[in-house]
C-alpha cells in the first residue's frame, strides 16, 4: 500500500529515469528534506530552489523552452498567487507563438485545506488553476490516480498543473487504488522513505520497478455507481463522499460518485451520462464559493442538460471568507464536511419529476 | 568581505539597560518553551518562533518609538518577532492564546498561527504567512511617515532565505528613489537557513545579503546578532541615521535559529549554534551584573508563571464556528484613528 | 457631456479636495502624461511610481495601514496578475486581524477588449477579482456611474478594485448617464483636458464645481425595463446589449437590461425581481468562458429560482483560449458582439412555460 | 560616477564588417519607418519598435551563435528587437504582416502586435508584452545550457524602467547562485524613458542599474549603445566572457528612443535624441569607408522595397475566426526537436 506522497515519488522516479525528466526542483525539495510532505525524497534530479516562486516558475519555463522537462514544485498552493502572469504566459507560449514552441513543464503544489493549515496552507486553487488557457489541470485522490496522473504529465506537451490534496498524503487509498505491483507497505517504507533519524547524509532510495502506467487526462472515475444522485467531486472530498455516500445509503439514497481526476480537460461525457440516469447531481468541492469551477459545471449542466433535471443542480464549495481559520471550529465551518454533503445530496434527492 | 563588520565587543551599555534586557530576552525565550511544550501536548496545531533571536529582536523592540500612527514607528514583521513584541510590552499570554487559537487570541480570534501579531495600537501590521511580502508594503507607512516629518520611521524585518523574493528587491528599491527616499529601516536575521535549504548554493559566491544595499546607495551594516550589545548599538545609530536622515539603512543580522524552523521540523534544540542568552548571561555574570542563580531563578519563576497562564488559556473557549463571517468587511475606517 | 475617462478625473479631484485623496499613482500616472488614458491628468496628488506592479499594490496597502487615501492605478489589468497574492492580502487584512486592522485604498486598472489591444490589452478581470475575498469590486458602464461609484470608492473603508472598460474611456453616456450640473463637453474639455500640443509644463486644470455623488456599492440600475427575458450584463457590454435590446424589440422581443455596475457586493434583489417576471434570464460578460462570475449568478438563479424558470439561464462570455487576437476577425470571434447577444436572448425569448 | 565607462572611440574594426553593420542598421531604420507609416495609414493598429536602438541590437544580432537547441543562444528580447532580428537574418515582410496581423505573419498568425518576434528555429522565445517576464524565464534556459557545455548562452533583453519588475531580480539572482552559476548575458537598453516617465527620479540618485550585478558578484559594463563599434566590442567581449565562464554578465547600454514609446504617443520623430545612424552614416563617410549619395541611395532602394511589399501585405488575408481555436493545446513536443 502506497500513500499519494509515495506515489508521486516514485512516478518522478520513473520519470526521471524513463521519460526525460530532467529537472524536479522548488523550495526544500532536493536533499536533505526531500520536499515538506517527503514527495521528492531521493530523487537524482531533484534540486533545492531559492525561496523565489516566481523564478521557480519563470525557470521552468525556460527549461522547459530550452527541450528539458522540468517538474517545478510550488511548496503550497498558497503561494502561487504571485506567479499568475507567469502561469498564463506558459499557458500562452504555443498559441502566442501560432504553433511555434510549446512549454512541456510540470508545476505540483500541494492544495487544500484539511490540516489545520490556517489562513496560509488551507487555500484551494482549482478556480485559478481551471481559468488558465492553455493549461492541463489534474488532481489525484489516490495513490494510483497520483502515479499515472503524474506519469501522463510528465509525458504532456503542455503545461500541467498536479495538484496534491494536502490532508492526503498519507493516504494509501481503497481496494484497487494502489499502483499495480507495488511492493507491501512495510518494504516499500524501508525501500523509499528516507529515515528520520540518524546520519543520513549517505542514504539513498532502492527503487522498486512499478510499470508505465498513464491515466489520461479528462477520464473521470466511477467511484461508485447508484441511481438516485450523482455527486461530483474530486481531490480530498471523493473521500469525503464515499463516506457521505455510505451514510445515505443506510437512508436509502443510492448516489453515484464521480471522481473527475482532471478538472481541464474534464469528462463531460462522464457527467452527462450519469446525469441523464440520476436527474439529480451535487458538485462539491471545497474553494471558494464565488466564480468557482463547479458553477462551471453547474452551468454546463443547465445548458446542456436542463430538461434532464428533476432537481436544481447544486452546489456545495467553501465559505466566502478571506482564509480558513485555524481553530478546528473555524476550519469546519469553512470548507465542507462530511455532513454538509449528506444534507445536500439527501435535499436533492428528495425533488420528484 | 566587502563589508566593515562592526567589533561589538568594546561597547559597554549601562548595567540597568543589561538586565532589562537580559530580563527580556529570557522572558522571550521561556514563552517560546512554552509554545514548543504546548504544541508537543497537543495544544496548539503548529510552532514557529524566535528562539535564537532574542539578543537582536529584543533591543530592537526597545528602541521602537511606540504608539499609533504616522508620528510612531511602524513595525513590518516576521514570524520570529516574539521578543521584539514583548519588549515592546506584549502580553505573553495572548501568545499562548493564538498557539492555542482561543477566541480570545487578541491578533487573529484563533485564526492565524502564533507568533503573527497585530497590535494597530503600536503600528504593528498584521504579520502574514507569505515570506517577503511586508517588504512591499513598507514604503507605503514610510512615505505617509515622510510626509508628516517628525521621527517616525519604518521597521521592516524578513529572514536571509526570503531576500530572494521579489518583494525585497521593491523593498529596497521603492525606499531609495532619487529624490524620494523613505525614513525605512530595512532588516534581514540571516539564521543561515530557509527551512531545511542552507544559504550557501542560494546566494552569490563573493557578495552578501547587505551588498544589495550599496547597489541602491544606501548604509549598510553586517552585524553579530548573538550580541544584544553590538545589536543595541547597531541599531541605534542605524534608527539615528534614518529617524534623521528620512533615508533607508540596511543591517544584516547574523543570529541563530535554535529550535529548527518550527514544529515541522521537530522543534529540538540544536546544539550546534550560538546560544545568545547562554553567552549573554555568562558575559554578564563575569562582569558581576547578574548572577546565575539570579539568572536561574527568574528563568523558573517566569517558566512557573507561564506554566499556569497557560493551564488557563487551555480552558478558555473555542471560538464560535459562525465567526468565520466576522470582520468580512470593515464597517468604518480604523487606521485613520489615534 | 463628460466621457467616462474625463469623469473618474474629476472625481479624484473632488476625492482630493472633500475625500482625503492623498495619492494617486502609479505607471505614467503623474505629469507629463496623467495616464494612458487621461483619467489622472491635472491632478494634484498624482505621481509616477517605478514600473512595476507589486510594489504599486504593497505601497498601496502601507500608505492605506497608515491612514492615508490612496488611490493605485495598474496601468492595464492584464498586468495585475503578478500581484494577486497582494490583493488576497489587502483582503484579508480586516479579517486575519480579527477587526484590529482595515485597509482603505482604491486600485483602478482598465480593463476588457474591444480596443484592439491584442494579447496583453484585452484582458477581462472579472473573475479573478469577484473570485477575491473581501474586496469591492466595481465596473461602471458610463460617466454618471464612473463618478459616483469611484467617490463611494473613495470613502469605503474597504479595499476597492475599480475597474474601467478600456473601450469605454471616451463614451459620454445616453441621456441621464452625465454628472449632474457637469459643463458642456466643450467647456470641460478645454478646463481639464491637457493639450496634447505646446508647451504643457505650466498646464493646470481648472477645475468645475461637481456635487458629491455617491452611488452604492451592491446596487444595479435596470438600463430598460422589459417583460420577455432579462438580460443581466455590465461595463462595456452594457452599451452593446443596449443595441441588442433595440433590435429584438422590433422584432417583439421585449427585454430587460439590467446593468450590476458592482460585482461585489452584487444586487441579487434587483436580479431576482426581474427574473421573477420575465422567468428567462441571459447573462453576458467578456471574461474567458470557463470559472467565470457569470456562472456564479446562472448557479444563484438555479438555487434560488429553480421553478420559476421558464428557460434554462445562460451565459454569454468570452471564448477559453490564452488571448484575444489582433485582427478584428479575432478579437470579433473571441468576445461576445451584439449578434452573439441578439441570437442568444432570441433563442432564450422562444422558451415557454 | 562608480562605473568604468569604455572608451569607444579608439576601437575601429575591419571595414568590411562596418559596411555590413550599416547596411543592417539602414534596414532596421527603413523597416520601422515602413510601420510607423503604415500605422499612420490605418494598416495596423499598433506600432512599437527599435528605431534609435539599432546601433546596439544590429552588432547583438550579428554576434549571436545562431541555431536551434541548446547548442545555440536563446534570445529573450523586448518589442524593440527588430534590429537583432534583421542581423540574424530575419525577413523584414514577415514584420509587415505582423503589422498588419495578415494570416501569413509567421511569429503570431495575426495574433500579436508587432516586433513579437518567435522564431524557434533560432531559438528566439515569443516576446511577450508584459514587461520583464524574460528574465524570469533565461535562467532556465541558461541552466539547460550549462548543463550541455559547449558555448551556448542565454541573452536577455530589457528597457531601465522595467527593471524595477521582480523578474530583474530574478535574472539577477537566479543566474549568480555560487557553484551554480549560470551562463547568461543580461542587457539592459537604457533610453532613460519609461513611457512618459523620466529615469530620473524612479532611480537611486549614486547608483546605477549595473551596479546591481556588482551586489551579485557579476562583471557589468555600462556602454555607449549608440555606437556600434563600442556596442560590437563591448558585446564580444561579454559574450567571450559568458561563453567560456559560464557565468553571467551584465551590460547597460545607453541608448535613443527615436519615435517616442509607441504609436500610442505619436511615434513623431524626436529631434533631442541622439540619432545613432546619422552619427555613423558621418563617421563612416568621414572615414571614407561609404559615401553620403551610397547610403541616400541604399535607403531609397530599401525603402522602395518595402513600400512594395507593404502593398501586397496589405493586400494579404487576414486570419479566419475559427483559428483563434487553433493551437491552444500542442499534440507534440517540439522544443525537444533539432
Ligand atoms: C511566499 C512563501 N513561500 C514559501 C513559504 C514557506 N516557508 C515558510 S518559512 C520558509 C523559509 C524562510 O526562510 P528565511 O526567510 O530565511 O526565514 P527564517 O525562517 O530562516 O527565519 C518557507 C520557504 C512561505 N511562507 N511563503
Ligand atoms: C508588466 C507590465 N506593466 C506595464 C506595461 C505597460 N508598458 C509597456 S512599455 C512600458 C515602459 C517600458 O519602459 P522600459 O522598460 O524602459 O522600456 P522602453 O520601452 O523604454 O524600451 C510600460 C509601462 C507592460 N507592458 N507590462
Ligand atoms: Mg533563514
Ligand atoms: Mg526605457
């Protein structure tokens, strides 16, 4: 069993080694940290940045102009906010140019809220992220939606965006979320995570062989199938949702999940399809609750789908507030919880034809 | 060295100055153990402060020109300003409060971290998470500063890693406009780290954080932030020059960062830097101004103090989850007020 | 008859002499030029900042924490987008202080296409800024407008991102659109516009007496009442939807045009009135078609007036491509024109109950 | 003044080089006059260019390792790089039809205003309006190169005024990090304008913008930029320098902004500024190495060119509405290919 961090570590691994990665570089993630959630730990090509998002940015971009491939980590999503011209301007280098270059980099910054981050490490960046042209935008809540995502965006000729939902990190995932032919949870620690004490200055990785697996951007995932909702979500709240979902079952209330993995491009077929069958649909996510990427969603769904809908669509996204407090009470109360779900989904269900 | 390092060893302050300060730097450093002891107890989510900092935040805090508004010295700083703050004459206990994130926490109603302050009684702006960005924001107290004349200057203090952000560079660059220079004391605490990232391989091989400075024609000065005499006088004569001149200054302090960055990384005690207060209290006992069980005594009555204040503030209440829509939007101007 | 450009002009000027104005600056805001666009010309406490915008927004906010009225320009907002973690900041800072601290200061930056601007002067910004957490956000659409809503600006104890239709700088209005007791064009334009030819050094404006206006902020202003489809729009689009509106009335389309001139707060009561008549509602803005403030309002609507829908709510916006081409056959094709307006509120007048 | 300024004066070189320099600086000259005109005419919407500057882009084009890949220089330049452009070889009608935003403009598709040049084949990145993102970008370029060996450098470009942007600083320190230091030759055209905004007064009044690589260690030069002998000698000599250090460079050069900013601000000819073509056109005559009538005649016969070339640009289609939908997304790396 896996966590995301590990995942993500050995797809870079991967990368490096057989997909050109030549660059994984950012704020303390080359040794000795390895990154502040260990994602980059051991990595050959992984190197320590000065505290300078905009350069991390901007040098990615020329590395990736000058034909390398480099994976550009900001530390949290928090602190990307600065760096919005020069994202968009990557977004822009192909179409600027009429097809002359492309700017095959990777930027990966841990998301979200969760982990009683405060104001700084709480933030969500999905309504950012999705309103830049140009951009692939993906975010895993896996172990093995991390690896293949990130294996398939090293592999992309655009820009990608790879966000990490922060309070899944250590998460190793359900059945069948694992990567194929990981090794056990006990020997891949030992084999991968650098140890937190003692001298280790000379301590390396022993890689274990995982596959070229690349799930393709803009393919959502049935978490769950069900009849009477469809909820769709992505990130830490797919599970949120099975748990929502669970509940609602004992009620009764058969949901459909999905797990859209990939925000731009998204899997509108998969949405629609479920739509059609349920008549009812849920967003969740959990940014802010004004010009927020769900509204798109909702939007596409009365435009495309109005005469479908037995219910309002609605939905569900965090609290309108300058940040997410520290105090549990406050972060609760801002972003959304298991039981703001299962009011939701519970509310919509009831609606009739 | 490009730089004339200043020989701190030969001034001598008065011996009442000494203590007080010596009071404060221990004060400074007991709440930090207290933080760290909370936050291990599970009562706080996460640490960051300024132990290792004390013998420069502490004088630099006890030569602020305190109060409210142009007239006054406007403070910009980090996350590692406790002994600044307490020499000023903050409350430690609503230090415990924020690592506790309470309602009564008075600088964010248990919203932000510890250690980020906001006093608008004594110019202190809300400390902020984002490295560097108080560079940016400085030149604006400092021009409203400029232009009330007066002695009022403005305070800015970041770490060495941050230097290499953006906001820095419009630090030092919005200060020192040919005609239009501001009254801003700007100040890097060089620790030698940002996080876990050493200084050395991030910055230029043959010139120093300082060197920035003289590329905008402005004093400079590189000094020992272990001694809390030499920082005393440095800043001193640096708050003289600007006070005066209403012209930016420079300093670069070299200081200590003795519990790791912050709880992240473990919060133990490094044994490998500079201890200030240790060398502070040995210079001072040899000279015959304090003694170690004086020293020794305080450091437990204080710790003992804490111990309780702290025991209290655990109980106090959560704040409500409906005040997260609280203070959305100002209902009438503040900062115009004195 | 006062242009859009020459009235945010004079209500600096009246903000500098009875509001506490103390500095308007930023790039090419101060002599000799007073703006890319004239709106700063003559004025007193305007200067010429060093090019670059995020020291503009930090100034800003440390000339606002120390009680002063600044009012910041970012020369367009297409170059804003270096600076959002600042604004995020400036927003957050009431709030992150618990109520110790509020940060009063005004940006005003030109926005959105329709000049021709090419990739860097088309810019909208909508999204991004209605997408920031404790800011006003406001975009007139004429003289009257631009005047009071930039004087509320000026007294809001909050920060205020006042946006200006770049296509709009020399439009005058229609009847009722002016400030009242304004001079004839010809007069004012020879009191407060610089020759553009002589010697200028010694130019001062001479000032005409303009009243104090203050338009709310979160208050819209229904441009035409109608019975058959409310179109809900702002800033230039405002001008083009009016067109729009005149053509579908003779062909019987009657329609309502509302015209939100504040995006936060925005005046839902006046947006659900109207919808509640004419049960059909098209909303029309020219930011890029994906996380836009316009499916925050289609969202709004569903939540809130589901069943009184006669038509599923729409949204014309901006095409989701990295810029806005030079040639008029792009910028036409990339930004909504009144026949985009006209086919689409055609096409939502023809649903019934 | 802290600077060593070069001499110029004393450098000739071979004649057969500075005929070759003028002809390119006429061309640049009779290009941008061609666009001012067709802006005047209504055939474009918008004009910004170098007129003023071709004295310095002119020998930077011809000294540049022309090629694709990191063997070659990548060029990170401004919208006043026409000059740079024509010595590489550029074809003065593709500028035309950026002009006039035609369908066949090969560096936009009639998406970009002009003197956004992208050629990949040269390795010369889109130039993008927004100011100073250049320098953000060369370091990665730059450190791609390091990383090959062999000669290759990163050259980037920029006016005074936009060194205020963070990106300035980044270029700065980005390219300086001891034992990583990177082979990037940093150019500053100083024409003592930004818009309408004067250099003075947005500066510090002792120090320079070159005395900003001295803060990070670089070897800096401040140059007469009108001159194309200092600029051609200046040039090589930094460029050797960055090509066998490996290390970055920074070169102010003063220059003359002929037309004003843009079209924007009348693009009228202005008279106070040095004119760098006339002064080497008397230079080069006084010499003997061309003849007042030659260059009347060379500029006629250009200019004649042009205006017929203009003709059937004009003439040319522009871009159909659908292909605003074409390359937002690329289906295969290119950057990789050589
Ligand atoms: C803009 C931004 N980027 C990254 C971080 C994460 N971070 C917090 S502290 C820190 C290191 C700061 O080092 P330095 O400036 O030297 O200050 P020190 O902590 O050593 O006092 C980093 C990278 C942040 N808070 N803000
Ligand atoms: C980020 C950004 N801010 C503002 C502008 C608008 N602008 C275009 S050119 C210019 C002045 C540039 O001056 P300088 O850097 O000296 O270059 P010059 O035009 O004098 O060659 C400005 C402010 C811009 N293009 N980009
Ligand atoms: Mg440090
Ligand atoms: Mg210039």
């Amino acid at each position: 069993m896996t966590t995301i961090a590990q995942a993500i570590r050995l797809a870079l691994h991967v990368g490096e080694e057989r997909h050109g990665v030549t660059d994984i570089f950012g704020e303390d993630v080359g040794a000795p940290l390895g990154g502040v959630f260990t994602c980059t730990q051991g990595l050959k090509t992984a190197w320590n940045s000065p505290l300078d998002e905009r350069g991390i940015v901007g040098t990615a971009i020329g590395l990736a102009l000058a034909g390398q491939k480099p994976v550009a980590e900001i530390q949290f999503s928090d602190y990307a906010y600065n760096t919005i011209d020069l994202l968009k301007l990557a977004g822009a280098m192909h179409w600027s140019s009429a097809g002359d270059w492309n700017c095959p980099l990777v930027v990966m910054t841990p998301t979200g809220a969760g982990i009683r981050g405060s104001l700084y490490h709480s933030h969500s960046f999905d309504a950012t992220a999705t309103h830049l042209p140009g951009w692939r935008v993906v975010i895993p809540s896996n172990p093995r939606d991390a690896y293949g995502l990130m294996l398939s965006a090293i592999r992309e000729p655009n820009p990608v965006l790879f966000m990490i939902p922060k309070a899944l990190m250590r998460y190793r995932g359900e059945e069948g979320e694992d990567i194929p032919g990981a090794p056990d949870q006990k020997t891949l620690d030992e084999m991968i995570n650098k140890p937190v004490t003692g001298d280790m200055s000379q301590w390396a990785a022993r890689w274990p062989e995982t596959p070229d697996l690349f799930i393709p951007f803009g393919e959502a995932r049935t978490v769950r199938e069900g009849r009477d909702v469809t909820v769709v979500t992505y990130s830490r709240h797919v599970v949120i949702a099975r748990e929502a979902c669970a509940e609602l079952a004992r009620e009764g209330v058969d949901v459909e999940l999905i797990d859209l993995r990939s925000l731009a491009p998204y899997d509108w077929a998969a949405i629609a399809k479920s739509v059609k069958k349920t008549h009812r649909v849920v967003f969740v996510n959990e940014e802010l609750d004004v010009t927020n990427f769900g509204e798109h969603l909702v939007r596409r769904v009365v435009d495309e789908l109005f005469y479908e809908l037995y219910a309002p669509p609605r939905l569900v996204a965090g609290a309108m507030v300058p940040g997410v407090g520290l105090s549990d009470n406050l972060e609760r109360a801002s972003v959304p919880q298991k039981d703001d779900l299962v009011r939701a989904i519970r509310e919509t269900a009831k609606h009739q034809p | 060295m490009t730089h004339s390092e200043t020989d701190g060893a030969t001034a001598e302050l008065p011996a009442e100055l000494l203590v007080r300060m010596h009071e404060l730097m221990v004060k400074g450093r007991v709440l930090e153990e207290r933080l760290i002891t909370m936050w291990r107890q599970g009562d706080g989510y996460f640490w960051i402060g300024g132990p290792g900092e004390e013998a420069f935040n502490v004088p630099l805090g006890m030569l602020v020109q305190k109060g409210c508004g142009v007239a006054y010295d406007y403070l910009h700083l980090h996350y590692r300003s406790s002994g600044t703050l307490l020499a000023m004459g903050a409350d430690p206990v609503d230090s415990l409060r924020q690592m506790k994130n309470t309602a009564r926490d008075p600088y964010s109603g248990g919203r932000n971290f510890v250690g980020h302050y906001s006093v608008r009684k004594w110019n202190v702006v809300p400390v902020s998470s984002p490295i560097e960005v108080q560079f940016s924001m400085a030149p604006g107290t400092a021009l409203a500063q400029k232009r009330h004349g007066g002695t009022g200057i403005t305070i800015v203090q970041g770490g060495d890693a941050g230097t290499a952000e953006a906001d820095f560079y419009a630090g030092l660059l919005w200060s020192s406009r040919k005609g239009a220079e501001l009254p801003v004391l700007m100040i890097v605490t060089n620790n030698q780290w940002g996080i876990s990232t050493a200084y050395d391989g991030q910055h230029p091989a043959t010139t120093r954080i300082a060197d920035m400075g003289k590329a905008f024609g402005m004093p400079t000065a590189v000094i020992d932030g272990n001694d809390p005499e030499v920082a005393y006088r440095e800043l001193s004569k640096a708050m003289e020059y600007v006070r005066r001149e209403r012209k930016p200054y420079l300093v670069e302090a070299m200081v200590s960062r003795l519990r790791g960055h912050s709880s992240a990384t473990g919060a133990a005690f490094v044994k490998s830097e500079t201890d200030c207060l240790a060398l502070f209290e040995e210079k001072l006992a040899a000279r015959g101004i304090i003694t170690r069980e004086g020293a020794d005594a305080m450091r437990t009555s204080f710790t003992a103090e804490l111990l309780e204040a702290s025991k209290r503030v655990i109980a106090e209440p959560q704040p409500d989850p409906s005040t997260i829509w609280d203070h959305v939007f100002a209902t009438k101007n503040l900062v115009g007020e004195r």
